[in-house]
C-alpha cells in the first residue's frame, strides 16, 4: 500500500484516510492504495464498515490530471469505483473540501454519502476535453436522475452539499472533522440510521427528453467541442444497458476524449492558470494593501475601481474634471449594478463599498498602491506618476500603460522600486487578465504584491518584461497587422472575421477593432512612423483612411462596419479606399481562403510570440499561452499560441513563415528560436519545464 493511503481499525470501522497533498488527486499510488486498504480491511474480521475520507484539504479532487497523455497504469480508476462498489462490506464516503470528478465517482460508487458543508461537488471533466470516464456517466443519473446529471456533466457546474442532497448525490449534509464524520456515519450504518446500498441497482427512468434538449443545446452553445456531446452519448447509454455494459461503452467514449487535441489544448490551459504564479519574485514577502488609489476616471479607471472594490477593497478615484468624474462614478455604479445582476455580488455588499472620489490628487493620501489608468502618452503619465510619488511616499505605484516604456517612466520616480505596470484588459472588471510589467529598477516585494493583489481580485497575473505593447499588445500587433495586409491586399475584412471566428475566437480582428476604437491604433502608428522599418510593407493605409473620416467604430457608428442597422454590414466606403490604395501601391488583389486567412493569422502570432518568448520579455512559453487565453479570448481548448506552435511542430513553422517571406520579407522572418527547434528538434513544452 502507498503511503498515501492509511487504514485504521476502531472497533467494527475500518477507516481509510486518503493523503495525497495537496488535494488528493488520484494519481496511481492513492489508486493502489485504495485498492490495497479495501482489501485489507475486506479480510480483517472484526470490520463491518468501511469509511472513506480525505486527510488536507479535500476528499479527492478528480483523477490525476498529469497522467492524461502518459501510458495508462493499473489500477484505473473505474476499476477501483468498481471494487469499492463490489465490496461485500458497506462501504461509506465522507466528502469535504472538494469532491470533484473522479472524486465524485469514487464517492457515487460507495454505498452511502456524507457531505461537510463547504464542500463542492462536481463533474469539471469537460473543461478539460474528458467525460466522467470512472462511472460518473454510469452511476450519476441513477442517483441524482438523467436530467440533473447532464446538466451537472455538461456544465461542470460545482454544486454544494445541500444542493447534491436534494439530487440525491449524497445521503446526509454534516459539519465537521472528515475522520470524525466517518466514525459517527459508520456507527450509523451498524446501527441502521444510515442506509446503505449499490448505486448499480438503482433503476434509471431514460428521459429521452432531457436527451434531446442537451442535444440541441449543445448544438447550439457548444458546437465546436467534442467531450460535452460524448457525455450526452454516455449518459443516454446508461439508461439502456446494465452498468457493466454501460461502463465499456463509457471507457471507449472516454478514450475518444482522451485521443482529442481539445483534451491536449485544455489541460495545457488548466496548467497555464497555475503555472503562471512561479515567478523568481515568489518568495518575496508582498507588502500589505489595504487601501487603493484610481488615478484617471475613464472605462479602464473606472472598470480597475470596479474590480478592486468588488474584491472588498476601500478604492479613492480621482479624476481632474468634476464632469468627467461624475461620468466615472457613473461607470462604477453601473459596473457594479452589472455585477448584481449577474449574481457576482449581493445587492448589500453594493451598498457597502467603499468608494470615495476626488478631483484633488491630494485624497490619495493614505493609499498604499495607487494605479494610473490616465491618457495614454509619456508626458501626461510621468506628470501624474510624479505627483502621486509626493502625495503618497513609500506606496507602491502602479501605470496602467499598454504599450509605453516603463523605465522611462521610472526616471520620472525618486523611489522606482516602488514602480511596477499592472496592466489590466477592458473590461477590467470582467477580464481576468492582469500583465504584471516589471521594470529594470521594480523591487520584488513590489511584484510579488502585483500577484498577490491580481489574486485578491479574482484574476491571472502574467509576469512580463518591458517592451513595446508588452506580451499581449506586442503579439497583437503582429497578427492584426497580418490581417490589416489581408485586407489591403483584397480579401475581404468580413471574411477574415469570419475565418478567425472559425478558429474559434468570439470576433475576429476587425470587429474588435471596432469594439475597442480605430484612434487607439492610429495613435500608436503615428507614433512608430518615425521608427517604423522601412523594409515592412506599411499595413495601416486603409485604417488610417476610415480614422481621417472621423469613424474610430462602434462610439462612432462607423468604422470596419457600418453599425447603424441591426447587425453590422462592412462599411461600404472600404471598396473605393481599398482600389485607391491598391492602384496607388501596384496591388493586384488577391482573395485568400479561409484556411490560408488562419494560417497568416495563427502564424504571424506565433511568430511574434517566439520571439517574446525568446527575448525573455515572457518567463516561459506558457506564459504566452495564458495571456492569450485570459486576456484575448484565444479559444482554450487550442491551449494558447505557444501550445499550438508544438501541434503545428517548428519544421513547419519555419515552412510557412519561408513562403510568405515571398510575399512580405521584411516582416516574415523565421525567428531564431523556431529556427534552432526546427533544426535540433525540442519545442516550447520542452522550455515550460526547463524554465
Ligand atoms: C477526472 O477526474 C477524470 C475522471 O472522471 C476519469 C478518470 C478515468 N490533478 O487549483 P489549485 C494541482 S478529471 C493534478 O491552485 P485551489 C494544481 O495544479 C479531473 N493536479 O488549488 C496545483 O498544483 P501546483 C477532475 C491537480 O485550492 C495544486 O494542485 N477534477 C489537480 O485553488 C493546487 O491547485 C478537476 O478538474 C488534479 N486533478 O483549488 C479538479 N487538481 O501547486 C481540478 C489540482 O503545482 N482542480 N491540482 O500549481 C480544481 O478545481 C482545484 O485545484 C481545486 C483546489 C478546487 C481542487
């Protein structure tokens, strides 16, 4: 027996204690184990009852999610479900903490359930491109009914106890020490208050319609992906066979999954979320904050304020004008009321923040990190970084800048180790998103307190270096400017957005473009054209031509479409600018398919992408895979950029970026990174573990 699993004897109770830091997963040895303690507590006389709980913080949080991939070892987890379930003696589980997955399936297959409140049950496997592969399709809806475990399964909604007592999931809702909570239900099964039985017997009505309004559900919402479909297969096999026959048929489903790229993409994803905290800074003590500062009241001001008092903190905006703080404050109350309706927060807890507003930078006084969220250039930002310096000595301060150059900015501090980039994405309040940029002189008390403060309010912090747009807008730049040569070179915008959208972004380019406002990127072509080089085709003449006549988008009803209908149509003055362009240039159209459209768009990404990589400006590759899922809508079951440059392999790559050159040398250029992979073989994964 692994040490990670322990019986005991007290009287008649076998008890099995799982300790499998730090959340009980079940890897191969617990699996082992449990096996191993059933028997031997099967063979010890005197037990009568066996009682399963969780050492630490959960009972089991689903199976060993770093085994997916690798070769299978015995026993599998269904095997030890059905073990638990054959058992000749009751066998009963005590669930806390968490009791997810392939925990819920070790659960539903013991006779009889205890839950400590507190505790979440659920089926999370299609998040990660799996099914309940352990019984969990099999023996959930004999116990909570067919509607009501597709729901569960196809959602991987994580429910609380009283909720699975109303399923049925679990017999009896507790408080209490897990190892405490065993011996007292198993008195109660000796002594008959605790009913036990094989969830295999229980009868399944088939529910049919349940069936076909997943279906049709899923058809809708989920078109694009494999696993929550093979659930709904598995869950309408368990109503027409026998559980043995019904778990073959499971098994199969579940290898099905388990082969999928999406399976691959997904746990890179889970992974992504997590790997991102290990930063060299980690060990750093983060200073304490307990009261922040908003320095500018606009949409990011304001969505920031938004998001640092939804977190419970107390938040002073200030913002110069009286109007446009009033506007400002509007925005957070809106925000907020958002946040009611969505059921992000009480309607009380609204009531009760903590929000105070200033036109004097001097109500700052006190704050121990204040965030600039001002208008995007040098000068207005080093003005207001200063003043902020001697309004709140010794407090971090934080610049929301996208793209400008934070040592810069530093010289304007007398304290720059005090000075960090906390770069958040709109909708702050919503986007979980945070690039925390760290300067040359940013000391690591003050990045650890960037992270800290990211997880206080509920999102991903990435670790970037300084450079120009940082990972995120620095990558962008390169697949927009992709997509804006598309255009120019004839391929209409709307069929670009609808290749993107076929990957599997929400939008593509151009509908973001006109989500976000055409003047942010004039501004910032402006400003490169004197840096700009001169090799590069230029990509923006045709959006500077929607700018200069005054359409920046959707505020201003018009850019790459026309939005004064009920849906958008391509604004029909882009034709007569294109030809004007295009003459001018000596360009011959040429339409691209959808395929040649991504493989530009997925390309220039990468691209960039190694070359972030490659500069350090991002730790490691998966760094990049995480800001473009939390931050850019990158769809999560492709794992991020950097995940799909190993599926695509760096041979192939470089055979891609080659054949553009010829269309585009000087800014398709094989970076030396992908150039190396392809030659001596090694990919980005091979960089996660080294870094
Ligand atoms: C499944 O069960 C399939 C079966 O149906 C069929 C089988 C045949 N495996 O999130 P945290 C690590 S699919 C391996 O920061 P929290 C995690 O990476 C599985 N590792 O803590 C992290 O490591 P590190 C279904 C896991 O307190 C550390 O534990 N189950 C697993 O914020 C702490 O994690 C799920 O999808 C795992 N299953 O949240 C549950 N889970 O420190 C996924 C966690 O090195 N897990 N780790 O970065 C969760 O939702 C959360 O981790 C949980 C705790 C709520 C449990």
């Amino acid at each position: 027996m692994g040490e990670v699993v322990r019986t005991s004897v007290e009287g008649a109770i076998g008890l099995i204690a799982l300790d499998n830091p730090p959340v009980n997963a079940a890897g191969h040895d617990l699996r082992a184990g449990i096996v191993a303690a059933l028997d031997r507590l099967a063979d010890t006389p005197e037990v009568e009852v066996i009682a399963l709980y969780g050492e630490g913080r959960s009972f089991i949080a689903g199976a060993d999610i770093r085994e997916f991939g690798k070769p299978p070892r015995d026993p599998w987890l269904p095997e030890v479900c059905n073990r638990i379930e054959g058992c000749g003696k009751p066998v009963i589980s005590v669930l806390h903490g968490a009791a997810l997955g392939g925990g819920l399936e070790v659960a539903i297959a013991t006779h009889a359930r205890v839950a400590i409140r507190g505790v979440q049950l659920g089926f999370p496997e299609v998040t990660l491109g799996v099914l309940p592969g352990a019984g969990g399709t099999q023996r959930g809806p004999r116990l909570a009914g067919v509607a009501a475990a597709l729901d569960l399964i196809t959602t991987s909604r994580r429910i609380g106890a009283e909720e699975a007592l109303a399923l049925g999931l679990v017999d009896r809702v507790t408080g209490g020490d897990p190892r405490e909570v065993a011996l007292a239900a198993a008195r109660d099964v000796l002594d008959g208050r605790l009913a036990t039985r094989r969830t295999k017997d229980i009868h399944i009505d088939p529910d049919p319609d349940s069936i076909e309004r997943t279906r049709e559900t899923l058809a809708r919402t989920q078109a694009h992906l494999f696993s929550p479909h093979a659930c709904v297969d598995a869950v309408e096999l368990a109503a027409a066979l026998p559980l043995e026959a019904g778990l073959a048929r499971e098994r199969a489903l579940f290898q099905a999954c388990i082969d999928s790229p999406q399976r691959a993409g997904l746990i890179h994803a889970f992974f992504a979320e997590r790997a991102v905290a290990k930063i060299p800074e980690a060990t750093a003590q983060p200073r304490p904050v307990t009261r922040i500062g908003v320095v500018g009241a606009g949409t990011m001001g304001a969505g920031i304020a938004t998001a640092c008092l939804l977190a419970g903190f107390p938040v002073v905006l200030a913002e110069r004008s009286p109007e446009a703080l009033a506007r400002g404050e509007a925005t957070v109350a809106r925000n907020l009321d958002g946040a009611v309706t969505r059921g992000k927060m009480t309607a009380e807890a609204r009531d009760a923040v903590r929000l105070a507003t200033a036109t004097d930078m001097a109500a700052l006084g006190g704050c121990d990190l204040v965030i600039e969220a001002v208008f995007e250039e040098m000068a207005v930002k080093t003005a207001v970084l200063s003043e902020i310096a001697r309004i709140c000595p010794g407090a971090i301060i934080a610049t929301n800048t996208s793209y400008l150059d934070l040592n810069v900015m530093a010289e304007a501090l007398d304290a720059p180790a005090n000075f960090v980039g906390l770069h958040f994405f709109s909708p702050a309040h919503v986007m979980r998103l945070v690039e925390v940029v760290v300067a040359d002189g940013t000391a690591p008390e003050v990045v650890a307190t960037g992270f800290a403060l990211a997880r206080r309010l509920g999102k991903v912090a990435v670790r970037s270096g300084v450079c120009d747009g940082f990972i995120g807008n620095r990558i962008m730049s390169a697949y927009r400017r992709a997509a804006d040569i598309m255009a120019l070179d004839g391929t209409p915008i709307e069929a670009i957005d609808a290749a993107v959208r076929g990957y599997g972004f929400a939008m593509g380019p151009f509908e973001m473009g006109d989500l976000a406002g055409l003047d942010i990127g004039w501004a910032a072509r402006k400003r490169q054209a004197a840096t700009r080089d001169p090799a590069a085709r230029y990509h923006g003449a045709l959006a500077d031509r929607l700018c200069e006549a005054g359409w920046f988008g959707r505020k201003t009803g018009r850019g790459w479409y026309d939005h004064s209908g009920d849906t958008p149509v391509p604004n029909p003055d882009i034709p007569r600018f294109l030809k004007e362009i295009q003459e001018a240039e000596g360009l011959t159209p040429r339409l691209l398919r959808a395929d040649e459209i991504v493989a530009r768009y997925e390309t220039a990404m990468i691209m960039e992408a190694a070359r972030v990589v490659e500069e350090g400006i991002a730790l490691r590759p998966i760094d990049v895979d995480a800001v473009f899922l939390f931050g850019y809508g990158f769809p999560r079951w492709k794992g991020g950029p950097m995940h799909q440059a190993d599926v695509i392999g760096a041979g192939g790559l470089a055979a891609r970026i080659e054949r553009f050159a010829s269309e585009d040398p000087g800014f398709w250029r094989v970076p030396g990174i992908l150039r190396r992979m392809a030659r001596e073989g090694g990919s980005f994964s091979d960089l996660n573990r080294e870094r």
